[in-house]
C-alpha cells in the first residue's frame, strides 16, 4: 500500500499526523535540517516519537538535507550514531558525501534523496541507487506523465509530494535569499525572495504593471486529481509539505489524504464528484490558493500568485478537546468563538460531526457565550462521543 | 591552471583567443544559456584548433525524463569533437557518459550544490576530472576545498553570477497574465521594488535564470587562489563584447603590482557595471530565529 508521508515541526504535531494517518513522519532534528525554523527536535524527542511511532507500525524520517559547507559538518558523525541507536527509520539527505558516511555510521538506516537534489529522471535516480540510495524524492517538476515513466525504468522506490508550497526555482538550485538577505537558502534561511515583487524591465525600460508587479510565487501544490494514478504507476510515497504549519493543518490535510488513498484502494477509482469532495475538506484548512503545480505538463499565469496573496480562510481552528466525561468536553481555547458560532468536530475516529453548542462553562463554571483567552479551558456539553485530541473549528464561509 | 571563458557568440573566439586557454560552449538542443546549433559547434571546434585553444562543452540544464534522448544525442555528438572537458548539471550526463565510458572528462557544476570538500572528494573518486565549486563560498571555504581535493576543482572567477535556475517560464507568464508580448531578443531585468539594483532574468525553453546584480571581479583573489584551482571560468553571458573582452586581458596581465590599478581602471572604464566580489567575503550562514526577526522583521 502506498505511503501518506506528513511532516512535524514537533513532537506534539508529529503525534497529531500519525494519529490522524500518516504511514510515517519526517521531523528536523536541531542540526543539520533545511527548515531551521521548523526543526524543534533534540535527541529525547526524537527517540520519543520514534516509539510513539513504531507502537502503532509507523515510521519516522530525519531530514539531514542541509547543503553543507565544511563549517557545518561538525558532530555529523556522533549524530549519525545516535540516530542509528535510536532507531530511526530513514535519513532524507542532499549530500553525496553522507550517503558513505551514513552507511559507515549509521548502517541501519535507510538512504532518501532529497528533493533538493532535484531528481528528474530515471538515469539520476539509477545513479543514486547504485550509490547507495534506498528511495528517490522526486523533484517537483516532474510532470504524472514522467513520473509514470520514471516509476517504470527504475528500481527504486519513489516519493512524490502531493500537496502544500512549491519552490519557484529547481529546488537547491536558488540562492536568491543568500544575495538579498544572506540568509543561506540551502542551509535553512531561505526568505521567500521569489515571494517578493518586482517591477520588470525590457531593454531598460519598464514593462511591469504597477498595480501587478512581478512575482515568481507559485501557488501551492494540491495533487487530488493524480493520487490514483500515483498510486497505479507504483509510487511508493505521498508526501506533504509542511513542516512549519500548524496542529490543525496537519491533522485536516492528513486526515484528508489518508481517507481519499483508503477509498481509492477500496473503490478502485474516484470520480470527480469524490475529488471535489476532497478538495473542499483540504480547503478546510487552506490559507492559500493552489494548483496541480507540474503535474498536467503544463505551467502558466494561472499557477503563479502576481497579486496580494488572498487568504481564503473557510474554517477556523478554535479549539483542542482534551477529554469528555459524562458527555461534557473539556475543550481548550484556541481562538476565538461564541455559542452562536456554526462549529463542527473532527479527529481521527470522529468525522466532521456538527456541534450546536447549547451551553458553556468557563473553568469557575459560569455560564458564557463567549470563548476569547487562548489556552484557557471550557466546558461544552456534546451529545456525542468525542475524544482527546479532536479538534473544533468554526466555518467561516 | 587554466583560464577558460564561456562564449555565447562565435565572433568574439576571433577577439580573446590570444588570452584564454580554452572556451566553454554549448548546443541550444540542450542549454538555456547557449544558442549555438551542432554545425556551429563544428566551427568553433575548428576555430579552437586553428588557435591552438581547449574546446570545453556545457550541459547547462537539468534533464526531464522526456528530454533524455536529445541530451543523450547530444553528448553523443558533442564526443566526436573531442572536447577537453563536459560541464554538466544533472547526473543523468554521469550516468550516460559512464556507460559509455568518458567520465573521465565530465566537470560537475551544479551552480550551487558543490560547498563542501567532502561532496567534491566525493565525484573525484568516481572518476570525474573535476568539480565546478558552488558561487556562494567565501575565499577561504575554497582554499580549504582546494587544499583538501589537491585543487582538482574550477571556480567563476568574473561575470555575472547564475543565483536562480527554474523550470518555469517566469518573463511570458507574467507578460501574458498582464497582457503583453514577450520578446526573446530583448534583454529583460527585474528590480526588488525597494531596492535599486537590477538583476537580469533569461529565459529560455528549458527555463529561467536569474542573474546577479554584479559582475563577479575578483582580480586580487584570482592571484591568490593562482596555484590552487585547476580551472578559472569568466562568464560572458551579459556582457557586452568590451567589458568581456577587457576583463579577460585583465586576468592575462594582472600580477601583484599592477591589480590595484588594474581593477580601479575597469571600474573607471565601467562606471554604470556594479563590480563586486560577491560571496568570498560574505558568509550566508543561517543564524537563530531571533537575529531573523530583529534583522529581517517580517515572513
């Protein structure tokens, strides 16, 4: 069965992916990781989420995909170690190097090229597999038609995101942010400078429209219309992008894909009306807009962001249910929220169930209307079962 | 060491012949950058041995699956003009040219991927003359890869610098979303709308390059770095035919002495080129989430 690959920026939100689906999880750990931001991962939490994972036959992936210079290799080894003993699953790596040093330090682990190495075709994957490599991150460019192609010629399992923010430029391929802002885009500080605006020129002169400059921001990816075909041509993962998004976001788009990949395998196929359904659960926690990136063979206007980015905010996340007693739910707060507010449920083993509140308690058990201190905790009888870690959003449409 | 150049147009192998050891060309059946058809690689094959001068090819771009065969083709081609060296960016030229068995004149330049000595080391073993070091190391990071992989390894020296490489085509789509034409022989730049420096932005068929603000001149580094790096490169995309031509017969003439006044007269020469020595004194290095958001404020 294919693999629904989600990423965490922590322990808490890796936990939330593999509750809500995900075969597996790819983390940072402090060092060594492309998304400097998002990796908030010492050793204990790594080993911790590693047995939360192998307790419920998951697995876990480290990204080691920094494009290193010698300054940043210190300690490379003695991590390795520790990953090794700790039992991780996969290493997601960029450098040529490591692949040597991780099958002398770290036997145990499995090879993953990252997509910064932007793979594009069955000759650099069968490279990379003769090295050493366990699976290929293809690149995001890679139209379905030639990833049905690569999937045929090569021996070796493929990955292929699906879904969440794209690079404007072949991956590791842009140093942009390091001349703008020195801030290295290949060792974690990429600013987004293709998100910025620009005017254009043409022979000196101005060509750009003032009102819409020049931009290079992509939308996002969402791959809804070619899962079944991924996984017909024998794709072996799905991943999300993502490291940096939230609980909820993590837990919607999860759960989203896992439901649509369990359905194709028991149906056989989706039709465009099933599509559309889970495109507008995606959208359920979507702030951006999004296309099929590379995929139809095709890149125009229509995939890139030229004006302010709109925010398409359908559905709020408003707050966490901790536990249920006696069909009260203890919820906590996560943003604002009244009684009159149209709400629904969901989790893990609870589906987009509506939730008319009809009365609410603060923690000194008044009554209130209105829910406004984030973290602080509620009480909201719920007429039916609910379960921690179940999430409350207010739809905003 | 050897000072080679980039040529994007054939005239100008007539004006600097004298002053490189060879020149660096490729096809546009498989280049973003290089126009030149197969019977022009011909003729310049035969400029460069009328001359005396090394023919060295680039592979420019990254392959699609769908596009192997013309870049196999090509490199097929490219064989029988027994060039000194093939620069290239994707592994599936190393995984071609292995099986055909001429690694051995293969230079990797992935533009930016090559920063540590240990990924250098790394294709040196398996074969390849030599690597192409990436655009964004300081002086020093290259002495130090220099040193440790016994100088196998090339370097811009001059020229813009490539900072972006896309597969998109960044000119004709926003054109077309605004309405208007894009016109392939017109030279397009892009300037950050707070800034006042302007980069210029190639397309092509393959994709978009995104260029530096500055011209790469680093005549004083050049000496230093001298007997440590097998191949200087000075690319001409952009430049116009003297500022090309000048910088070239700095590199030729600059000695200890002389490179003060020889970069001050270029910059004199010059004055509406931004010169700049880029990254070697300039270390990009990631730094903790709080220096971002006191130094850069917003993402």
């Amino acid at each position: 069965m294919i693999e629904l690959l989600a990423p965490s920026k922590d322990l808490k939100k890796a936990k939330v992916a593999i509750d809500h689906g995900a075969d597996a999880v790819y983390i940072g750990g402090k060092s060594f990781s492309l998304r400097s931001r998002a990796s908030n991962f010492g050793l204990d939490e790594i080993d911790e989420i590693v047995r939360y994972a192998h307790e419920r036959g998951k697995k876990v992936y480290i990204t080691v995909n920094m494009v290193f210079h010698d300054s940043d290799l210190s300690g490379i080894r003695q991590y390795l170690n520790d990953l090794d003993h700790i039992g991780v699953d996969a290493l997601i790596i960029e450098s040529f190097a490591l692949i040597e040093l991780i099958r002398k330090e770290a036997p145990h682990l499995e090879i993953h090229i990252s997509t910064q190495s932007s793979t594009l075709n069955s000759n650099a994957a069968a490279a990379y597999k003769r090295w050493g490599a366990d699976r290929i991150v293809l690149g995001r460019e890679c139209s379905m038609d030639e990833i049905e192609i690569i999937a045929k010629r090569v021996d070796i399992p493929l990955e292929v995101f699906i879904h969440g923010g794209m690079c404007s430029n072949y991956s590791g391929r842009c140093t942009l942010s390091n001349r703008m802002c020195l801030r290295d885009a290949n060792r974690g500080g990429c600013a987004h400078s293709c998100r910025w605006r620009y005017e254009l020129y043409a022979n000196g002169e101005i060509v750009s429209d003032k009102e819409k400059l020049f931009s290079m921001a992509s939308k996002d990816l969402r791959a809804t219309a070619f899962i079944e075909r991924m996984i017909k041509a024998g794709v072996a993962s799905l991943k999300i992008e993502g490291r940096m998004k939230s609980e909820y976001y993590v837990a919607q788009i999860t759960k989203t894909y896992r439901k649509m990949i369990d359905e194709i395998y028991a149906e056989g196929h989706l039709d465009e009306k099933r599509i559309k359904y889970y495109d507008n659960e995606l959208s359920k926690a979507e702030n951006r807009v999004s296309a099929n990136g590379f995929l139809d063979g095709l890149f125009n206007s229509d995939k890139q962001i030229y004006e302010k980015e709109v925010t398409m905010v359908t559905h709020d996340f408003v707050g966490l249910i901790l536990d249920q007693k006696d069909g009260i739910a203890r919820v906590e707060v996560r943003n604002r929220f009244t009684v009159d507010d149209r709400l629904e449920v969901f989790g893990p083993l609870t589906d987009n169930e509506r939730l008319k509140i009809e009365v609410m308690y603060d923690e000194e058990n008044n009554i209130i209307t209105l829910a406004n201190k984030p973290m602080s905790i509620v009480y909201i009888p719920i007429g039916f079962t609910v379960r921690s870690g179940d999430m409350i959003r207010r739809v905003t449409e | 060491m050897q000072l080679l150049c980039s040529v994007t147009r054939i005239d100008v192998i007539d004006d600097i012949w004298e002053d490189v050891d060879g020149i660096i060309v490729g096809s546009c059946a498989a280049s973003l950058r290089y126009p030149f058809t197969l019977d022009e690689l011909v003729t310049i094959k035969k400029k460069c041995q009328m001359y005396g001068i090394d023919l060295y090819i680039e592979i420019d771009v990254l392959v699609k699956e769908t596009s192997r065969t013309i870049v196999f083709d090509l490199l097929d081609f490219v064989m029988q003009l027994e060039p000194k060296g093939i620069y290239f960016s994707d592994l599936a030229v190393y995984d071609y040219a292995l099986r055909k068995g001429y690694s051995d004149i293969l230079i990797y330049d992935p533009l930016t991927l090559m920063t540590n000595s240990l990924d250098a080391i790394f294709f040196l073993r398996k074969g390849l003359k030599a690597v192409t070091l990436a655009r964004e190391l300081t002086f020093d990071e290259i002495v130090k890869i220099a040193r440790m992989t016994n100088g196998q390894v090339d370097m811009q020296i001059a020229g813009y610098i490539r900072m972006a490489y896309s597969g998109r085509h960044f000119i004709s789509d926003y054109l077309s979303y605004i309405k208007k034409q894009f016109d392939d022989q017109k030279i397009y730049s892009i300037k950050e709308e707070t800034r006042d420096k302007k980069m210029v932005i190639h397309q092509g068929d393959a994709g978009t390059l995104i260029y530096s603000e500055f011209v790469l001149l680093a005549l004083d580094e050049y000496l230093r770095l001298k007997d440590k790096i097998a191949r200087f490169i000075i690319d001409d995309h952009y430049l116009d035919h003297d500022l090309f031509c000048d910088i070239i017969k700095a590199h030729r003439i600059v000695n200890k002495e002389n490179v003060s006044a020889i970069t001050t007269e270029l910059k004199e020469r010059y004055p509406d080129i931004y010169f700049d020595t880029g990254y070697l004194y300039n270390k990009t290095m990631i730094r903790k989430e709080e220096d971002y958001d006191r130094t850069v404020g917003t993402e």
